[in-house]
C-alpha cells in the first residue's frame, strides 16, 4: 500500500493501524457530508465507546509507547469520571477529547472527528483531492520567466494524474537554471512526487531523512511503504524498525541537477511538504523562503473508534538523522523569512527575473486546487 502522511482528518489513509481504516484519499478538505458536523446529534453510547476504542489504538500503536499509555490512562480516568457525559454535538464533544490529548502531549496530526454514515460508506474510496478522485494536484506549473521554472502543488496525492504531471514538468523544463516549488499551500501526502524531482536535481546519492516506526505497528500490520526504492532499512533502537530516506540521481542528468532551487513554505505548509522542506534545507539543495512550517512530523492512518468517530493516529515520526531533531510542534524554519505572500516575489529577486510575481503568475493562469 502506497504510504501517504498528510494530516487531514478523513484525508489521508497513511496505512491502515488495524483492520478497517476510514479513508484512503489525501485531499485539502473533509469530503462532502449531508450536513455540518455541529449538526451530528452527540449520542453518549456512541462516545463512550469512541473514547474506548481511541485510548486503546493510541496505547497499542502511538509513536512513543509511554506517550501512548498516558493518553490511554487519561482518557480512562475522564470517562469513568463523567467527563465525556454531555455536549451540545458531536463536534463539542470531539474538540473536547482533542483538547484533552494535545494538553497532554501535543500532536500535530493526532485529534478525534465526527464521522457522518456517508463518511463511513467512502471507507476504501479511491484517493482523491479537490479535483476529484482523478485529478491532479498540481495548482499550476511553467516559465515564470527566461530559466526559471515554477511548479505548485496543492497536495502531495500520489495518483496518476499528480505523477504524471510532474513527470511531463520535470522533461519540459529540464533546461531550468532556476526551479520554484511551491508548498505555501501543500498539507500533506506521500512521497511520489516529491521522489521524482530529487531524482532530476540531486547530482550525487543523498541520504534526505530518517523514519523510525514502531516495531510492534509494523509486524502486527505489515510494512506502510511497499516496496518503495527510495527508503532502506537501516540500524535503530530496540522495538524500532529505522529507515532512511535517500536519492540516487537519474542516470542522465540535465541541467535541473545544478539549477537553482528555492522552496517557497507558509505556516500551512505541513506533513508531507515538510518532509519535503527539511529534505532539501538539511542537504543544502534548495534555499526555502517564506514563513516557519507548520510542525507536524509524525505519520500514521485514520481509524474508526466505534460507528461515530475516526481519529489519526501518528506510528512513526521523520528526523534529522544529523541531529537527531524532528519539526514536531516546531515546523521547519526557512533559510529567508518573510511572510508567505511576498515568498515568490522573494524567490524572483534572488533569481535574477525582471518580473513580479503578480505578473508572472498570470501568464500561467489560474491555480486550479489551491489551498492558500
């Protein structure tokens, strides 16, 4: 099963942890549901049992085990205690058992939702962004100006379309002197498309970042990376199975593996797409310009706790292997701050180009999916 670590609630199915697993579509909104979550009536029986189902996934799989327990214990204590009795909504009483958990140990990506009947009949739905199942997720892509490339994703969706795309970019520009990425408005997803462009501008064999995941997640459930080349299994601490991620250059190299590249990141910038950015600021490939990531490292998959719930539950967390850091809760700091709508105009100075952004922009049209 292709991996994906985007934090959506209801997006992103990172690999099932446990049996029946509510999604498996990365997308930059919950799907459609007959009517606002404030509306979901709160059911007591329902709760009570979404609360139990959720202190034991995080017990048996959160990313650290200690962690996990404590989450367990507390929510055992509130709900033997009458803490989860009574809300307004379903909504109300799923805020509150969040709260509860990130007062606890903060999370990036952990937090419990409401989930409406056609929510839980989309369980096993192809993947899909705002475009639909089949669509791209490419926001918009070209030549900003003479040399330089630009190319915007609103996801990281991994589907053919996405690829694809990427693809037919990553040959029509190869004669870049400078490239653009833009993640200002990039939550999440998996490792696809970002594995085809460190092919094209790394010139040598890099190791990008190191994936711990729990031992006990992983044999209980199966490998969530398939049989992804870019990933090996590496050395690491006891009940962690450790793998670093890492490039090996295309076999014909073009100009891109010494253009320019420069990484533009917004405090929405999350998940996958810091992934992204800590990969390419760590080995030194891209100058990333904008605002601090918004710090959500761990990956994992939604789960159903009881008929009315889902939660995410993180399994495993991406570092630094130089430093042993991950952006969990702090985010990715780009290498020049400025807010996240000047980063292009930034990125456009720095590269030489005679032109705003405003301008360049509108030459390549609208963007198709964004999320800014």
């Amino acid at each position: 099963m292709r991996f994906l670590f985007s934090q959506l609630f209801l997006a992103t199915l990172m690999f099932p942890v446990g049996s029946s697993a509510i999604v498996q579509a990365p997308a930059l909104a919950p799907p459609p549901t007959p009517a606002p979550a404030t509306e979901i009536a709160f059911d007591r029986k329902q709760g009570e049992t979404a609360v139990t189902d959720l202190a034991k996934a995080l017990e048996e799989n959160f990313v650290f085990p200690d962690a996990g327990k404590n989450y367990a214990a507390m929510l055992r204590a509130n709900l033997a205690g009458g803490a989860y009795a009574s809300f307004p909504s379903a909504k109300d009483f799923a805020e509150r058992v969040t709260a509860d958990l990130q007062a606890m140990h903060k999370d990036g990506h952990l937090r419990l939702r409401p989930v409406t009947a056609e929510m839980r009949a989309r369980r096993g739905a192809p993947r899909s962004g705002p475009g639909g199942a089949d669509a791209s997720s490419v926001n918009r892509s070209g030549w900003l100006a003479p040399g330089i490339a630009y190319i915007d994703f609103a996801a990281f969706l991994g589907n053919k379309a996405t690829t694809d795309e990427v693809a037919k970019f990553l040959a029509d520009y190869r004669s870049a002197e400078t490239l653009i990425i833009d993640a200002r408005g990039n939550r999440g997803g998996g490792l696809d498309e970002m594995n085809l462009i460190f092919r094209e501008i790394y010139a040598q064999p890099t190791t990008l970042v190191t994936m711990d995941i729990r031992q006990a997640v992983e044999e209980k459930n199966g490998t969530p990376f398939g049989e992804d080349p870019t990933l090996r299994k590496i050395s690491g601490p006891a009940s962690v199975i450790r793998r670093e991620h890492f490039v090996t250059p295309t076999a014909t190299p073009g100009p891109l593996a010494k253009a320019k590249v420069y990484l533009l990141t917004s405090k929405k910038t999350f998940s996958a797409a810091e992934h992204l950015s800590l990969s390419l600021k760590r080995t030194g490939r891209a100058t990333l310009i904008g605002e601090v990531t918004g710090g959500g490292a761990h990956f994992g998959g939604v789960m159903p706790m009881g008929e009315g719930y889902a939660a995410f539950i993180p399994v495993g967390r991406t570092f630094d292997p130089t430093t042993g850091n991950s952006w969990e809760g702090t985010g990715v700091a780009p290498d020049i701050a400025v807010p996240a709508d000047q980063a292009l105009a930034k990125a456009l100075e720095l590269a030489g180009a005679k032109v705003d952004a405003a301008t360049a922009l509108a030459k390549l049209g609208p963007a198709r999916l964004s999320a800014r």
